[in-house]
C-alpha cells in the first residue's frame, strides 16, 4: 500500500529522467576553494586559521561556541589565501576561508570507530556535531541538535521521497549507498533512544526501494514506507502524517509528536563521520534542466564555484532562462556564478524558457485552486494578499507562520499570482514588528 497526507497536494511534471538513472560521478577539486563560515542555521563560525596557514583536507577552519551551529572543514589541502566577504549564490556577500587547493589531498587526522554499534549516545552526538554535518535536504540546520531533542523520540524517519522535480541524488545515494544510508540511520536512532527507524521513499524509485529493502532485512526496528508519488511528499510535517498519521501542531516540530526527520545524504554523512572520522566537506549534487549539455549526479567538494561545477557537466546549451540552487518549486535563483557549493545544496538547474514559470500578478479571480491544493490547509490566496500589502497581523491570524513554502499554490494559480513571495515577505515583515515591539 503507499502511503499518502490526506489533504491538498498535487501532481507536478517529474523532470528527473535526465539524471535518475546515471551513477554518481566525482568531480575534481577546485584549484581554489571559497569556504562560507556559514552553511547552517545558527550562529555563524569564526576563522581559527589564518592567511597562509596550511591546512589539510578535513581540516577544521571555523567553529562558533553557540549551541544551534556548526563547525566548517576544509574540502581541500592547501594554503589560505585570503579571510574575507565572498558573494554566495544569491548574492549576498558573507565571510568566507579561501583556499589554494595543493592537489595532494591531504588528509587531516581523523578519531575512526570500527565498531559504531558499540558507541554511546553521547559519542555519536559529539561525533556528529564534531563533523559538521547539517541537514544536507535543503534546511541545513545542525544535526546534532536534532540528534537533542527536548522532548522524548520513538521514531527516526528518513526523508527518501525527494518529491521537487529535476532532483536525483537521494535516489541515486538510496541506489549505491544503502547500506551506508542505514548504518547512519541505526546510529542516529541510538542518539536519541529512538525504537525504530522508517525509511519513505516516493513509488517512482522502484531501484532504490529495492536496494533500502535489502540493506534493512537483518534489523527488525526499520522498515521501508513505500510513497505515493504526490508533491510535497517530501515536506517534513507530510510526511510524518503519511507515515505515522501523526499531525505536527500549528509551528510546532516533529519532536512534539514523537519523531526526527533527517535527511538521505545527512545520514550516510553520520556513518562516514562515525566509521572513518570524515567531516562534512563534500556533497552529491544533481545538475539537471534543458540548458544543461550533460546533466549528471556529481560528487562535489564545498567550496567549488557553481560556474565550475556547471562546466564540468558541458556547459550550457545556449542561453538559460533562469538558474535555480535546488528545486524549480522551493529554490531560490543563482545570482552570482562564483558563488560555492555548500553543504545543504540538493542541485542546481539551468531552466529554459520552456521550463521557467514567470509571475504575472493577474487579478485574483477566487477559483479556490490554491486553497484546494494547500496541503496545510490554509489561504494562501488571502495570505499573499496581506502579506503585499502588510497587513502582517492579518495574515499572522489566518496562520501565516504554518505556510511550508512548497509554491504549489502558485504553481496551481492560474494567474499566476507570486504568493510565496508575497508570503515569504510577510513571515518577514511579520516578524520585524515583533521584534520593534520588543525593543519599545
């Protein structure tokens, strides 16, 4: 039987038989490495190298005392060039390690765990933790804080339904490295005293349904939840109610229901920190969309320049109409070519004008499709509308705050109304007030 949320969500062109079924390729380092001190919710890392220090690949470059963070390594071995502000993808500068990379590979000493099942719960959190490894779905916040949860955890689901159209490098790492996948997940169940762990994967990944299923036969805790193919599947609190049947509260999180949901490639990242002492410096990437000359599943080092990364697949095929880091549903645009890879990105797209959606901000004419395909049950029509005009309080009482962002209304509007943007600007707006009438 596959599994399904009961209310909203749609059927959206998949886009993913360019790359679903080519193997991971590695990809060379880059001759010079832009490391972000920041690649995670939380407080930002500072700098514990300086120019021309020479550091080794693994090597620890940032760390930040606070909690809600994580530590930044160096993907390559090298020499600092340069402590200063780079632009990321969508523009915005930040601090960046730039690094001369010496092409030896160097690798930085490493604490190895030939038996992970013999390890505490506090070891693996601080293995974790140590390793940098972040949610690598898209969200990027800390695992090892989710491996804390304030609350009691029965269930560890592994988010495998990778429902955005064009990405594959879920389904390609369930495919080659399931075993991995699974040994990372029975650690992470361990961290948190957890019974068992799930596994959702999406029906139109038959290969990695298999390979999961054979990985998990000799654990009696995990099992494989077969997804009906529906977006936004993937959405955490969707996807908690497919599997469990279990309904997160209004802004609430999956520990208040009993869960932690993690990411395909953040477990498989807990299994080879735990097992070879490896941190959190290289990432699969999906390269997909019609201006792609050989879209592909690349094994990339962070810090890459997305214009490298892009070349290493052929280029374009002519002129894109857009470039998207991560999904054509959630995604934000490529800015700035010269921005790096970073830990949490799933893909990046190089879209045609066939491909691209445009907003046109037509007139309402309150057909009721957004609010019909809203899997969170909301008025995203009567949100976005607020929200433009900042009503923020408004839109706040009709529960602003439990908007996923998954754009399916947009994508369903047939005016083609911008309303995650216009949604996206009221969370914002929404919350500066709130902190203005803190400091009055």
């Amino acid at each position: 039987m596959q599994r399904t949320f009961p209310r909203g969500g749609g059927d959206i062109p998949h886009r993913k038989s360019a790359t679903d079924n080519k193997p991971i390729v590695v990809m060379p380092a880059p001759a010079i490495a832009v490391i972000p001190l920041q690649q995670h919710i939380g407080a930002p890392c500072e700098p514990v190298v300086a120019v021309g220090d020479k550091v080794k690949m693994g090597q620890l470059i940032g760390q930040s005392k606070q909690f809600i963070s994580a530590p930044v390594h160096s993907s390559v071995s090298g020499q600092v060039l340069a402590i200063e502000e780079r632009p990321l993808t969508s523009g915005a500068k930040t601090l960046c390690v730039v690094i001369k990379n010496d092409g030896r590979d160097e690798p930085a000493s490493a604490e190895k765990h030939a038996d992970i099942r013999k390890l505490s719960a506090s070891t693996i959190r601080q293995a974790v933790r140590d390793a940098g490894i972040v949610g690598m779905g898209g969200a990027g916040f800390p695992t090892h804080v989710k491996l804390n949860p304030p609350k009691p955890v029965d269930t560890i689901l592994i988010n495998g339904a990778e429902c955005e159209p064009y990405l594959t490098c879920d389904h390609r790492l369930m495919a080659e490295r399931a075993d991995e996948m699974v040994q990372g997940l029975l650690a992470m169940i361990k961290a948190v005293g957890a019974a068992k762990g799930v596994i959702g994967i999406e029906a139109n990944k038959p290969d990695a349904i298999s390979q999961v299923q054979a990985a998990i036969a000799d654990y009696d805790q995990l099992s494989v939840a077969v997804l009906q193919v529906r977006y936004p599947q993937g959405a955490e609190k969707q996807l908690i109610k497919a599997i469990l049947n279990r309904e997160v509260p209004s802004v609430g999180l999956p520990h208040d229901v009993g869960c932690v949901v993690s990411n395909v490639h953040t477990a498989i990242a807990v299994y080879q920190a735990l097992s070879a002492g490896k941190s959190s410096y290289e990432r699969v990437v999906t390269v997909s969309g019609g201006a792609v000359v050989d879209p592909r599943n690349v094994l990339v080092r962070v810090g890459t320049p997305i214009e490298e990364l892009f070349n290493f697949c052929g280029g374009f095929l002519g002129e894109p109409e857009v470039l998207v880091c991560g999904g054509p549903m959630t995604g934000p645009p490529i800015k700035e070519l010269s921005g790096p890879v970073v830990k949490n990105l799933s893909g990046v797209l190089a879209l045609t004008r066939e491909e691209a959606a445009f907003d046109e901000n037509l007139p309402c004419i309150r057909c009721e499709r957004c609010v019909r395909a809203c899997p969170m049950g909301l008025t995203p029509n009567l949100l976005g509308e607020y929200s433009e005009k900042g009503m923020y309080r408004e839109a706040e009482r009709l529960h602003l705050k439990d908007c996923i962002e998954c754009s399916l209304c947009s994508y369903v509007c047939p005016a083609k109304r911008a309303l995650v943007t216009w949604i996206k600007q009221g969370k914002a707006g929404l919350a500066a007030e709130k902190a203005k009438e803190k400091v009055s």
